[in-house]
C-alpha cells in the first residue's frame, strides 16, 4: 500500500520536471518548423508557469502532511525537496524567459521609431 503522501510527492516531482522541460522543449521545436518562429515560443511561458506552480503546491502540500503527521514519515521526503527545487527553476526559467521577450519587445520598438 502507498503512503499518503507518496502521490503528491512524485506528482511534484514530475510536474517541476515538465515545467523545467517546457521551454527548452519550445525553443527546440522553432528549428524544425518554418511557421513557428522562435518568438511563438514565447506561449510555452505561461505553461512552464503553471506547472512550476503545481510542483510547489503539491510539494508544499506533502510537507505540510508530513509535518501533521506526528513524527511518523508520510512518505516522499526527497522527492518532494527535488519537486520543489525543479519548481523554482522552472519558475526562474519563465521568469528569464518573460525578460527576454520584454527586452526584445522594448529594442523592436526602439529599432521602429527610427
């Protein structure tokens, strides 16, 4: 039988993961297509977003039941540190991701009012 928090620890393990994965994975694909430009890429960001997000919650979710568990494991204890790690980077990740679509955006319309 699984341990309550088993789910959700390895639930926030793979949702960092793919939050992580999400925008390398964009990125690449703008090479193989001539209709997806690399600024289309730019729609994976709030994806990764929402991703990075589940990972944290349901991170957050294991160690707060761990933490009512009364000192006995409710399992996922290092799967749920790697989640919550993989859903900050993630979220870094988009966050760099949104800075370089803002700055490419700022230097299209410096470059346009000449």
């Amino acid at each position: 039988m699984s341990r309550p928090g088993a789910r959700a620890a390895w639930g926030s393990l793979l949702a960092g993961l793919a939050s992580c994965v999400t925008l390398p994975l964009a990125v690449y694909l703008t090479r193989f297509s001539d209709s997806y430009d690399l600024l289309h890429a730019g729609v994976a960001i709030p994806v990764a977003v929402g991703l990075a997000l589940v990972a944290l919650a349901a991170s957050r979710q294991v160690r707060v039941r761990n933490r009512l568990s009364l000192g006995r494991d409710g399992g996922g204890g290092g799967i749920v540190t790697a989640g919550r790690v993989l859903g900050i980077a993630g979220l870094c990740m988009a966050a760099s991701a949104l800075i370089a679509l803002g700055v490419y955006g700022l230097l299209e319309y410096v470059g346009s009012r000449d």
